[in-house]
C-alpha cells in the first residue's frame, strides 16, 4: 500500500494534549502505511516565513513550517477566516473581498508546495485538508507531483451563485480540478458543487460524482459524512460521572434538568438566536420554568476579528438580559461560559443533559450532535434538538429536527424534549447509536482513502 501523505493547515504534532478524534483518525491511517504529515506549525516568526520544523514518531514524519506575522494576518486571518469562511456559510454579508490577503493565500500555499513538494514520492496517496488549502493540488501538479491527490472540504459547500460573489472564485474553484478526489459532508454539498461546475466552472457532470472540466480532465466527487470515535466517546462518557467537575455541575443544579450547548464562539453557529428560543421557552413554557437549566459553553476563537467581539458582546447582554428577566434567588437559568474544558470532561456534561442544544445556522456537520448521543446512558438518554442546517441532521434521524430562525419552534421542541416519555428517548436515542456504531470516524477516513486510490474508473464504472 503506497505511503499517506496529510496536508492540513494545522498539524497534530506529537504529544499535543488538544489531538481530537480527527487528528486520531488521521494518525491511525499515518501509522497504517508510514506517512508524512505536512503544515503550519502553529508558531508565527516577526520577520519571515519558511522556516521548518520536522519531527518523527513510530512511522510518521511529522514537518511544519513557521509563518510571518503578514503572511499568517493575510493567509489565515485574512482570506482564510474572513472570506472564505463565510462565504461557505452563506454570509455573503461578512465576506471581506480584498486583493491583499488573496495574495498574501496564494503566496502561503505557494509556500508550502515548495517545501513539501520535495518530500514526495511517485506512489505516495495525498490528502488535503479544508478551505485553507484549496489551490494546493494545483501547485503541486505545477511542480511535477503525479501522485493521486484527495481533497476534504470540512465546511458547506454554498450554492453555485453565492460561491460565484467571490471575484476569485474562477480561479479559487478551477483549482479543484487538479484533484482526483473532492470529498464533501452531505450529498447536498456534493449537488452544489456539480451545479457550481455546470453553470460558472465550464465543465459537466458525467455522471453523479463523476465531473469533467473545460480541458477534458475527469475527477471524481463524493460525500463521505465525517464521524467521531464512537466506542471511545461512549466509554469516555461512563466514566466521566465520577470526575469531580461533572459531580459539582451535578450538584449545583439542585435535582434540576440540564440543557447544553458546546460551541466554538461563532457567528455560524447561531448563539443568539439559540439565547432568544431559550428565552422564548421560558415565557410559553411556565409550567417548566425553574425546571431546566441551560449551560452554553462556547470557548473564544479568532478573538482578534472583529465580528467575533461583537458576537461576544450579544451574547453576555443576551445571557445577562435572560437571567435579569427570569432568575430567582436559587436557580439561574442561562449559564454562558467562555472557558473551555477538557474533552472528557465534556462528555460527563453531554452524559447528564436531558436536552443537547446543536442549532446552527450553517455546520458542514458539526461533531457536537454526535457526541452527544454517543455519550448517552442507554438507560435514560437525552434529547437531541438538531438544526436542519447541520450536516448531521442528514444521519441523526432520530433528533427532534429544527429551523434555528424559528424561535417559537426551537422553544417548542425543548419543551417536547423535556416531556419526552422514557420509551421514546430510547427508541430515538438507539436508532442514532445505531448509525454511529456503524460510520463511525474510522469508517469515514477508511471510506475516502478507499475511494482516493480507486481512481475515476472504479468510480465511473460504478456509476
């Protein structure tokens, strides 16, 4: 089997406490053939980029590269987080579209195909990782790279006239062609792009996941769901009631019901929103006031942008404005945290919600739903409440589905949730963990990996 090799714009080094389920799944398939992973060392020089950092542990060759103050600012600051980002999640609003971090992109990823180019083999696989690399199978075709290359889009893929906004977006998507594997979250994704070729990229849908470009070159396109370590999260969950912050958040509720919410602090995610259902559950709701607490966790990212201070700024006058109108002396009914907590310890939380609160306004799939269900007590599970915007909300069947714009409707399925009978919590609860058992984060990456070395003729002939 030919070495892996893991482009991505962070890199799991070894010992790093923060590895998540990706980053495990991503070493266990490193390990399986020897591999390399290549990207951003998390490190920013004052003066230049360039520098390179290697590493090794068992059969992986870890190698990453040190970024300028500008070209981190341009890059990833820059074209990465504050036009991509929400374009692909249909904020069209937000989109910064500037040259400057455009170039400041191109010259990055350009940096980088230049330092890992060398590094390659004729039989290596190459798997790239989300939208902050999208050009790179381009370049490194430029530079002689004849190896197969996949490419995993972590986000939405947004419709063809929203991704047609972005003046690059020729450039940006014609680039995509250079890969042999595009994989998307949900097949709805994967309908975008194909409209995305058709009508602005000049190219034609063969057949479904099979594309040809304006050059006559073919590649393939699928939807590979992305999942979690299910058996691992269950586990972790068990064991976690008996950590000493789940019994104290369990003591402080005073025999009260839990809902939670996990997020990273995000405009995506629809926080505000969620903070004004809560709000509009409490005042439909009365007979259930005092009854349910809601903990949102939602640790700060990409504080320096300022959409995010904004975002940060509603949410402690939403949960201040909430808990003004509704406490009493002894129950406070939003608890809005910035901090983060260890993932295990998180799970114990996931374990001991009667209510998972996951309604975003846009997720390429959001893991959070997931784990939550795989961290359930079989014998008395929680309710999921999921976002139709969500990628999971296409396997999670069994979640009460909802719009997040509708606050009367998001209200009303916590309600349902809090007055759900135990049978029926189980029956929804076992038809998830059913389908989690199954795709899970190994069977995911095994998936793409086996499509990535199939090529477009099994995938052609399979059509």
């Amino acid at each position: 089997m030919s070495r892996l090799v893991v482009i991505s714009n962070r890199v799991a080094r070894p010992g790093t406490a923060s590895a998540g389920g990706l980053a495990v799944a991503l070493q266990a398939a490193l390990e399986e053939t020897g591999g390399l992973w290549f990207g951003w060392s998390g490190r920013i020089d004052p003066n230049e980029s360039g520098r390179i950092r290697e590493e090794r542990e068992g059969r992986i060759h870890y190698v990453t590269v040190d970024l300028s103050r500008r070209d981190h600012d341009d890059y990833y600051n820059g074209f990465a987080n504050r036009t991509l980002w929400p374009l692909l999640h249909f904020r069209v609003d937000l989109v910064d579209y500037s040259r400057e971090t455009w170039a400041g992109y191109r010259r990055v990823n350009t940096l980088f195909a230049d330092e890992v180019a060398p590094l390659l083999r004729e039989d290596d696989t190459i798997w790239v990782h989300d939208y902050h690399l999208i050009p790179m199978a381009e370049l490194l075709r430029e530079r002689g790279v004849d190896a197969r290359i996949g490419f995993f889009l972590h986000v939405p893929m947004p419709s063809s006239d929203l991704l047609a906004a972005l003046p690059q977006h020729v450039k940006l998507f014609e680039g995509l062609s250079s890969y042999d594997l595009i994989g998307f979250q949900t097949e709805r994704d994967l309908e975008r792009f194909q409209d995305y070729t058709r009508l602005f990229g000049r190219g034609r849908v063969v057949s479904h996941g099979v594309l040809q470009t304006a050059s006559g070159r073919r590649l393939r396109a699928g939807a590979f769901p992305i999942s979690i370590d299910t058996a691992h999260i269950a586990e972790q969950a068990r064991a976690a009631v008996a950590k000493p912050g789940v019994r104290r958040l369990q003591a402080s509720l005073s025999g009260r019901a839990l809902a939670i919410g996990v997020d990273r602090l995000d405009y995506s995610k629809g926080l505000p929103e969620r903070f004004r259902a809560f709000e509009r559950f409490l005042q439909r709701h009365p007979d259930l006031r005092n009854k349910l607490t809601y903990l949102q966790i939602a640790p700060v990212s990409r504080g320096e942008v300022l959409e995010y201070q904004h975002l940060r700024n509603e949410l402690e006058q939403l949960a201040g404005h909430i808990n003004g109108d509704q406490a009493e002396p002894d129950w406070t009914p939003v608890r809005y945290v910035n901090r983060n907590h260890p993932h295990a310890t998180l799970t114990g939380f996931y374990r001991m919600a009667r209510v998972g609160l996951v309604t975003p306004l846009r997720d390429g799939m959001n893991l959070v739903a997931k784990e939550y269900v795989a961290a359930q007590d079989p014998a008395d599970p929680g309710v999921l409440v999921l976002s139709i915007f969500a990628g999971a909300a296409r396997e999670l069947d069994g979640a009460l589905m909802v719009n997040p714009y509708d606050l009367d409707g998001v209200a009303d399925a916590i309600a349902a949730a809090m007055a759900m009978p135990l049978e029926e919590r189980q029956d929804r609860w076992e038809t998830m963990m059913r389908h989690l058992r199954t795709h899970d984060i190994t069977a995911w990456r095994r998936s793409f990996l086996d499509a990535l070395r199939e090529g477009v003729d099994g995938m052609d002939a399979a059509a």
